[in-house]
C-alpha cells in the first residue's frame, strides 16, 4: 500500500469508485476535472464521466481524501487542493470515474469504428440497390398484369372512316370493267 497508488474498485476496467493510498476518496466536491486527473494517472487519456454517492459500490468509512478541487491539469491527487476532514463522508459517498480508452486503445478503436462504419455503409447501400431493384420489378409486372387484364376485357375493335370507304368503292366504279 502506496501513500500516493491511485486505483479503481468496483467497475470494469476503467471505471470504478475511486481509491487513494488504499482508501476511498469522498465525493464531497467531487467533479470532472478530478475524474480527469485520477484518469490520466492511470494511463488513459482522460475521463469520459464521474460518479458519486457510490455509484460503484459501498465501502469502509476510512477515506482518505475528501473535497478534491483539481484544476484538470495536475498528475496525481496530491498536487490537487483537498481536505483530509472527512466529515458528512459515509460508506455511500465514494468518489468515482468512468475512463476513456488509453491513447494507444483509442487509436486503434478509431481504426475498427472506421472499418465497422464502412462495412455498415457497404451493406445499407447493397440493401438499397436490392429494395429499390425488388420494388421497381414489381411495379413493372403490376403495370403488365393490368394491361392484360384490361386488354382481355375491352373487346377489339377497329373503326375505318366510311368516308374514305365509299370512295374507293366509288373510284372502282368509276373505273372501265375490261374483261377479257
């Protein structure tokens, strides 16, 4: 047991109630800047989130830190302004944080987002072609169904203009008979 070893108890690797030389930090005064600097103390990048009132579980009443007033920019907790008072600190007010991934996690995980965003991409667009082809084929046999159906119920007619019949019958009248 380190007098200076931050850790974090309770959580998923990366989150959890906060520790400081083995016991609890309290959550009086507890916010984003000091989750940062726990965060990065541990080696990630910084702190997506804090927590209070023991969100990671209950623990001893022997804490150790209590109305911790980081600026953002320290290293540890010790170069933070706090108190060791720690009254109105009980088992249910425990300090904690929610980590982002370690810079080197994050590189990579910018990687595998950009793949799964392009793979997701690929297979909507693939999705949309099939679809669009799928509603396009079926309007078009819809379209020739009712052409049939319509072609087969109006009968067939044709119409010739009786003008112009009478007077071809009156030109081949007009015209000599030769017989031979």
């Amino acid at each position: 047991k380190e007098d200076d070893q931050i850790c974090l108890l309770g959580g998923k690797t990366g989150a959890g109630n906060v520790y400081y030389g083995g016991e609890p930090v309290c959550h009086n005064g507890w916010d984003f800047p000091d989750a940062n600097v726990v965060c990065r103390a541990l080696g990630y990048s910084g702190a997506s989130n804090f927590t209070i009132r023991s969100h990671f579980g209950l623990s001893s009443t022997h804490f150790s830190l209590s109305n911790v007033a980081c600026r953002g920019d320290e290293n540890s907790l010790a170069e933070c302004p706090h108190d060791v008072e720690r009254e109105g600190c009980e088992a249910d007010t425990v300090a904690g944080v929610v980590c982002l991934g370690s810079s080197r996690e994050r590189v990579g995980s910018v990687w595998r987002n950009l793949e799964t965003i392009f793979g997701v991409s690929f297979a909507v667009l693939v999705l949309l072609i099939v679809v669009g082809t799928a509603v396009v084929w079926k309007i078009r046999n819809r379209k020739q169904a009712y052409l049939q159906k319509t072609s087969n119920v109006l009968p067939r007619m044709s119409f010739k203009n009786p003008i112009v019949r009478n007077a071809e019958t009156r030109d081949r009248q007009d015209q000599p008979r030769i017989n031979v």
